[in-house]
C-alpha cells in the first residue's frame, strides 16, 4: 500500500492489535520505521492518511511467542519503556517471526548507535514519570466524575465534538496531582500521547505531532485540540456470512493470509484473515477481531474463475475509494466476491495458488 515516501520503511503490512481500554481486537495497517512502529486504520479499502497510534522501541522489549491467549497462537507482547504492552497478532507463525525479527533487530539497533544521542538524553521531568500506570491515568481521565470534561470545540471555523484542549489537559493532570508542574504534566500527555491513549484533534494538533521533537508532541495550548482514542466507543457485532460444515474445514492449510474483502450487502471493505485449503479446495474467511476457529464465510473452488482486475478506474461491481491490486473470484454459483491485496506480489501469489485449486 502507499505509504509516505519519506519514511524509512523497514517492513509493513497487516496486523490484529488488542485494544487497550476496550479488549478488542482490530486489523491495522503496520508501518515499521528504526524507530516506532506506526498503524493506520483502513476506511473503506483504502487506508487512512491519518496515523491511528504509534509505539515508540527505545527500550521496548518484545516477547514472540506470546502463549496466554488460548485461542490466539500467533500473538506477540511489546512492552515499551512505560511499562504498557501491546498485543500483535500476525496472519501465520512466519509472518509473526519475521515481524519479530524486524522489530528486535530495530530496538538493538537503538541501543547500540543511538547511546549518545539528544533524544536519548535523561530528561528530569521523564524520570519522575516512569512509574507511572498510564493505563490507569487514561482510566482517571476517562471517570465520569472526575474526569476531564469533554465539549464541543471550535478551530479555524470547524467545530470538533467531544475532544479538549491540550492546556485543559495539563490543567487536570496537575489538579489531580499526578504530576508536580505543568512540564511534568507536558512529558506525561506527550507519553499518552505516544502510547496511543490521547489522539489528535484538529489542525493544530495534528501538525505539532507530525513536526516537533519527541518531548514536544503535546501542546500545553487553549487551541491545540485532543481526544480519546476510537477503541473507547462502543462496537457492534459482526453477524456471520454463511453457516459452513466441518467438512470443508478439513483440508490441508496451503495458504493464509491478511486480505480486504468488500460485502455483499453493504458493499463495505473489510480486512478478513483468508485461509486456502485443498482436499477439498475452499477458501474461507475470518474476522481476525475473533478467531481463525470459526470463518464467517467461505466458499468452495470448485469451477471458479478468478481473475486480476486493473487499477487504472473501479471496476464494474467494486464500490469505495480502493487502494488497488484487486482480482475477483467468481464461484460456481455465479457469488461474486471482490478482494483487495496489500501488495502487487501479494495478489498474483494468492491469484497462482487459487487458480491451482480450481
């Protein structure tokens, strides 16, 4: 997928990430620089320009495998110098390893050349807070009796809802004695903030994170605007395409994988974990929010075409604002489903392995 150019992108593609306040779990896009891994949500089949979380690897310490999830094998622990974990979970044991591996060599890689660095100074007011739970100063915030107060805002002529300024931010922090001074209260925001507990809210906001230095993401600012994150909001369910037999489950596993799938219905695009199996030839598809027990559609290969569809326009059939690298797979029973790939490469391997199937 497109991705900024001026990043130094060591490796990206999809991954399942728990949520911290609201244990759920959501397909995000992951872009692995030296020195953060940054995700995006995807609207619709193409992903979102604006960056949903990041987490900072100075002093991360990565745990692959990760075993405590039951019914999710293929999870890895990253714990950041704040103490907060993140829980990743890849499409196969490969991809978890590789992720791994990438990550692992990015924080050594850290340590050993960024010693004497500016960022990597000691800063006084960063040393106090290292004790702190921010996991339980989001839940402070979030109170709804003494937490902050969220309202309507308005910045260069746009009104934002349910958000708060940054000084309103440090104003808490400090009435609530967390912190001692305002630039104890900055440092904490400015960790919320890189932890993914606080995000941006307008312009102000967003370009002082894009622009300042590390210790200066959070603006002690009337105007610079800040919210919680999404994963605070209530979701739905997500209803079953299809009832399938266990029959069709049981064929050899010869190709998994992060794929989006638009609907039939709704026409809306979805990242769904795609497993190929043969004897007898499916493909079935699962919500990776879930499990890869239960797949909420699937279909047999038996006399499908598939086919590669061209980037240049939408094709006939394809709704959203697409990303491309789009092929169609087209069943037995005339079922039409369109599906998206992260890459080129990724299209034409998934198109060769079905086509072997058919």
């Amino acid at each position: 997928m497109d991705t900024d150019k001026q990043v130094n992108i060591l490796r990206e593609g999809f991954l399942v990430k728990r949520g911290h306040v609201v244990h759920n779990w959501k397909a995000r896009w992951f872009v692995l620089t030296p020195d953060k891994l940054l995700y995006y949500k995807y609207e619709g089949g193409k992903k979102d320009s604006c960056q949903r979380g990041k987490i900072l690897l100075k002093d991360c310490v990565i745990t692959c495998p990760f075993l405590e999830y039951e019914n999710r094998p293929l999870v890895m622990k990253l714990q950041t110098k704040h103490g907060v974990d993140h829980y990743l979970e890849a499409c196969s044991r490969e991809e978890r390893d590789e992720w791994a591996a990438d990550i692992t060599a990015a924080v050594n890689n850290l340590q050993t050349t960024n010693g004497k660095s500016k960022t990597d100074q000691p800063d006084p007011a960063e040393s106090q807070l290292n004790n702190i739970n921010l996991s339980k100063v989001l839940d402070s915030m979030y109170d709804v009796h003494s937490g902050i107060k969220l309202s309507n805002h308005v910045e260069q002529g746009s009104t934002y809802s349910n958000c708060f300024s940054g000084s309103a931010v440090v104003d808490w922090l400090v009435f609530m004695q967390l912190v001692l001074t305002r630039v104890e209260a900055v440092t904490l925001a400015s960790a919320l903030l890189e932890e993914g507990f606080l995000r941006t809210v307008g312009q102000k906001s967003v370009e002082a994170l894009r622009t300042a230095g590390l210790g200066e993401q959070f603006m002690d600012d009337s105007t610079a605007l800040y919210s919680f994150p999404d994963s605070l909001k209530k979701r739905g369910s997500v209803k079953a395409e299809t009832s399938l037999s266990a029959v069709e489950l049981s064929g050899k596993v010869i190709k998994r994988g992060y794929l989006l799938k638009q609907g039939h219905r709704r026409k809306n695009w979805k990242v769904r974990l795609f497993v190929l199996r043969s004897e007898p030839a499916f493909l079935h598809y699962y919500d990776p929010t879930k499990d890869d027990i239960s797949p909420v559609g699937g279909f047999s290969l038996r006399g499908c075409l598939v086919s590669s569809l061209e980037d240049n326009g939408v094709p006939s059939g394809v709704k959203g604002n697409v990303q491309g690298n789009l092929f169609k797979i087209i069943t037995q029973t005339d079922t039409h489903y369109f599906i998206q790939a992260p890459t080129h490469q990724e299209k034409m391997d998934w198109i060769d392995a079905i086509r072997t199937q058919c």
